[in-house]
C-alpha cells in the first residue's frame, strides 16, 4: 500500500525467498484447500514472471496444481476468466495446469 509516508514501489525485484514464502500461506477458512489458497495469493500478489517461477517451486513441492476452489474451479478456470492474462495462462499451462472438467474427466 503506498501513501504519502509510504511511496509507491516498481519494478522491485523479488527475491527467490520471497517468490517461495507464498509456499507457507495456510487458509483462514478450512474449507479453502490449501493448495488452490496458495495459487490465488500468488496470482493476485505477483507479476507473470515471478508467478512463473513460483509455479516452478510450487509443482517441485509436490503441491496440486489442480486444486479445486469452493467454486469448483482450478487456477486456470480462474485466471481465463480475466482478459490480461495470458502470462498467467501460458505459465499455468507449461506447468501442467488443467481445467475442472479436463482433470475430472
């Protein structure tokens, strides 16, 4: 958050420790699975590139990159909702990503 004691931050690179710290966020609600949490804050805090390489982290971990939201949705249903997100959409899909109705089949 920037403001007049804050100043607005671009371009600030991030470091692989804080692309990885997004690892450790645990749900408010236990009804979220952990894994799908943990994509959404990335998706939402990240630029393309460092959600790029957090993907690289997040699948060596063996974590599911196919979690199912409470909506039914995986993080690529989710992200090809939003018309700015191809970047998203192509490192998704280099890391395996698929749809709900694809994983389920």
């Amino acid at each position: 958050m920037s403001g007049p004691d804050k100043p607005k931050v671009i371009g600030e690179e991030w470091s692989d420790e804080r692309v990885k710290s997004f690892l450790f966020i645990t749900p408010y609600d236990k009804k979220l699975n952990p894994d799908y949490q943990v994509l959404i804050k990335a998706y939402q805090a990240m630029r393309a590139g460092d959600f790029d390489r957090f993907l690289a982290f997040f699948t060596e971990a063996g974590r599911d990159l196919n979690a199912l939201g409470t909506d039914g949705q995986t993080m690529l249903d989710h992200v090809s909702e939003h018309r700015r997100s191809g970047d998203y959409l192509e490192a998704l899909k280099k890391y395996g990503a698929q749809s709900a109705a694809t994983s389920q089949a």
